[in-house]
C-alpha cells in the first residue's frame, strides 16, 4: 500500500481499542480479543490519496477505523466505474497478501482515513494469534473472492462483446450495403427496359429476332460460361468494347463487362445486327442496352439473394453463440466453434490472416453443465489474431478426439509466449499485451469455465507455434 508510515496519529492501545468497539463488525468481540488486534499503528490518509494501485503487490494489512475507500478498475488510459466502497470496519489487503496476488482494483481515499497498519509479518502474527480475527478476515476473503470472479467474468462478457457486436456491425453492414445498392441498380435497370420494351412492336415474330431471344434467354440462364482466365477475361472485354465503339454504342466500356459475364462474343453482336438491320425500325444501341440491363438486373438478383444467406448465416451464428450451453441441451462442437470464427471474421480479414480448418466429421455432441464455452473460443481466437504476423499470419483451428476426450485446438504461428510468462498467462490481470489492449482476465476465465464444464485448458508454445487446446470428456450414453 502507499501508506506513509510517517503520518502515524498518536493513539494509545486503549484508544485504539475503543475505536474498534465502537465499531459493529468488532463490538462483539472480547477485551482480549480487541487488545489481540489494536498494537498495530495508526496512520493518517487524507481525502485523495492512492492506498495502492491495481496490479501491484502489497506488504502492508490494515483496518479502516475512520474514513472510506473506493475501489476502482483501470482499463488503460480510462477509468471505470467504481465497484466497491469500504467504510470503517473493513480490512484492506488481505487479498493480496494470503493469494500472493497483485490486486485487482486501485483503492483510493475518498475521505481522511484512519488505518489500523499492519506490515506482512505483523498480519501473518495476528492471523497465528488472533482466531476470531483471523476466522472475521478469512469470511471477507472469501466473499470477496466470490464477488470478483463475478465482477471478473461479467467484465470478460462484456469485452467479448464487444468485440462481437463491432464484427457483427462489420459483417452486416457489407450484405446489407451491397443488397441496398444492388436494389437500387435493379429498379434503375427495370425502368429502363420498361422503356426499351415499349419501342418493340408487339407484332414482332420471334423468329425476327432469333438472335436477341437466344441471349436474352442467356441472361436468363443459371449455367455460367466457362471461366477464364484474368488475362482471357481482359480480352474478351477489350474486343467487346472495340466492336461497341466502332458500331457508335455509347458507354462502350461500362457495357463490355457485363456482356462478358454470360459469354456474349463479337459473333453473337454481329447476329444482332444483322436482325436490327433488317428489321429498320430498332437501333443496335437500343437492342444492346435491354439485353445489357437484363444481364445486370439477373446479376443484381443474385447479389441480393448472397446477401441475404449472409445475414440469415450471420443470425444464425449469433443466435448458436447467444443460446448454446442454457437449458442444459447438447452442443455441436464444431458449430459452436464455427459461430464463434463468422463472428470474429473481420479481425482475421483486417489483418489479412490467412485460416487453416480441420474441423473432425461425426464428433459425439458435447453434453456440459455450463453456458459460455463460447467464450472460450472467443478468448483463445482474439488471442491468436492478435499474435499473428501482419505479413503472413495464421489462424488454425482443429477439432477431434483423442484418448476418450473431444478437444478444440486453436493456434497460431507468431512469436510464441516466452518462458518466463509461461507459468503466468492464466493468473488475473496478467496481460503481455500493449497498455489499453489487454485486461488479463481473458484466459483465466477462459480456464475457469472449461473447468467448471469439467474440461481442461493445455498449451504449448514456441517461436512461430503457439497452441491451446481445450479438451472434455466423451460422456457415454446411459443405455
């Protein structure tokens, strides 16, 4: 704590001890009891000052006699909201010395305080000592460790969604743009055949226009030519473009592509217009520009339907990681896994990461107790992006059975995680990431919900190879 033991207050033991009978939590205790506890200095905080910073390691135990404390998380450069606020009675930093943990929280002074201080040698005396003391300080341990895995877990919630609905927004806003322009183009290009049809004679035989019902019935068509090649695609529209100018159709170039797309050749222009020449009362331009709007507006068909199987997949993805885990049902492994990569897709898409799936055929449903091995995904894949090379990174993700176990194992080829913070990577707070990226709640939380789902979370790492795979047991069916 950033106590200074400088500012002690000059108060006899007597004095102290009649400060803590005044207190609820201590006035049931004995004379002895209370003479057990007081032979520690006071020392003053005023209003303001830090008690201890959020990650640090303390040496110090003490009891508030006057005064309050606020508890508050550090995300960054931001501050977040406060979660807790001791009053006087409470016991401060015996967190931190009975875990060997850094502490999940900055405590400042919100009033002037009087601390009852007591250094680590002194608190671990008095927990030999004292046992209604220690039985009082081990009951506000263990309620409070309660109160942080909740706290911990709901804050990891919200990070993941986060980063969830920012990739959900992501990926639905491309369906939805382009379903919204390909409408608009689709209603442009019907007006104008609309206009188009109108100049065509009804009187028209078919077989005065073999030619154009031959392509119309083309664009109709859901067989697509042949491929070709970029350089055989580039040539085929140049020639298109070149017989459009020399025949004076206006937007030569913007019209080649589309003709292109459903294998329209110079030989099937030169038919065209041999029947419009014979026919004198259409011009080629008018001919081209209703078929080249057909082609468009059956393409424009196509985009919006992709479209809308994207945003149909998208929900369905959104709905398997919302409900998966809750009424106790079965889980599909790979599909809950799957709904968790459509969902961070555009993280592995922005930093141009390539994804390498091996996902096992006929895995036995997962049967668990818990809710959230979403989220488990989730924790191990945003880790794996995030450690992947901009310049050739890789994502990879396998799924399978071994040795009467169902795992999930997600990896990725970046600079692995040294040695020294192996032993470290699933205590709380610790982070290797850059300041205001990382919590350090991720992975041991990650950890915790596989157990409690009777799983296990395992590692390896290297330079250019890391691993996670978290496995469960294959539970047989009662028969």
């Amino acid at each position: 704590m950033m106590i200074d033991l400088t500012q002690t207050v000059s108060l006899t033991p007597a004095e102290v001890t009649e400060r803590l009978r005044a207190l609820p939590v201590f006035s049931t205790l004995s004379e002895e009891e209370l003479n057990c506890i007081s032979s520690a200095p006071v020392v003053h905080v005023p209003a303001g000052q830090i008690l201890a910073q959020q990650g640090e390691k303390l040496t110090l135990f003490g009891i508030l006699l006057q005064g309050a404390v606020r508890g508050y998380y550090n995300y960054g450069t931001k501050q977040a909201q406060t979660i807790s606020t001791l009053e006087a009675g409470a016991v401060m930093g015996e967190y931190a010395l009975i875990t060997q943990q850094a502490i999940p929280v900055t405590a400042e002074a919100v009033e002037d305080c009087l601390i009852l201080s007591y250094a680590a040698e002194e608190f671990w005396g008095l927990m030999a000592r004292c046992p209604a003391m220690r039985n009082f300080i081990l009951g506000q341990l263990n309620e409070r460790l309660r109160g942080a895995q909740h706290r911990s877990i709901q804050e990891e919630k919200l990070a993941a969604l986060g980063t969830l609905t920012a990739g959900l927004m992501h990926e639905l806003n491309n369906p939805g743009a382009a379903a919204s322009r390909a409408a608009s183009q689709l209603r442009s290009n019907l007006r104008l055949m609309h206009e188009l049809g109108k100049a065509f004679s009804k009187e028209h035989d078919k077989r005065e226009f073999e030619c154009v019902w031959a392509l119309q019935e083309r664009a109709f068509s859901s067989e697509r030519p042949q491929c070709m090649s970029s350089l055989e695609e580039a040539d085929a529209e140049e020639a298109l473009a070149e017989w459009l100018e020399s025949n004076n159709v206006s937007n030569s170039w913007g019209l080649a592509p589309i003709l292109t797309s459903i294998g329209i050749t110079t030989h099937d222009l030169d038919c065209l217009k041999a029947e419009a020449i014979e026919d004198g009362k259409h011009s080629v331009e008018n001919i081209i520009a209703w078929l080249a709007s057909m082609v468009s507006s059956m393409q424009l068909v196509g985009t919006i339907e992709e479209s809308i199987t994207r945003i149909t997949g998208l929900v369905k993805a959104v709905k398997t990681y919302t409900y998966e885990g809750k009424s106790g049902q079965s889980i599909d492994l790979n599909e809950s896994v799957h709904a968790t990569l459509i969902l961070l897709k555009h993280k592995i898409y922005e930093k141009q990461l390539s994804i390498k799936k091996s996902f096992a055929g006929g895995l036995p449903p997962l049967s668990v107790h818990a809710a959230g091995l979403n989220q488990i995904w989730t924790n191990l894949l945003d880790n794996a992006i995030d450690a992947a090379p901009s310049q050739g990174g890789e994502i990879t993700v396998k799924t399978g059975t071994n040795g009467g176990r169902i795992f999930v194992t997600i990896g990725d080829n970046g600079a692995g995680i040294a040695p020294e913070d192996q032993g470290k990577i699933f205590e709380t707070f610790f982070t290797t990431k850059p300041m205001g990226v990382g919590t350090g709640l991720g992975l041991g939380i990650a950890q915790r919900i596989a157990e409690q789902a009777g799983g296990a979370i395992s590692f390896f790492s290297e330079p250019g190879k890391t691993e996670f795979t978290v496995s469960f047991p294959i539970k047989q069916e009662s028969k």
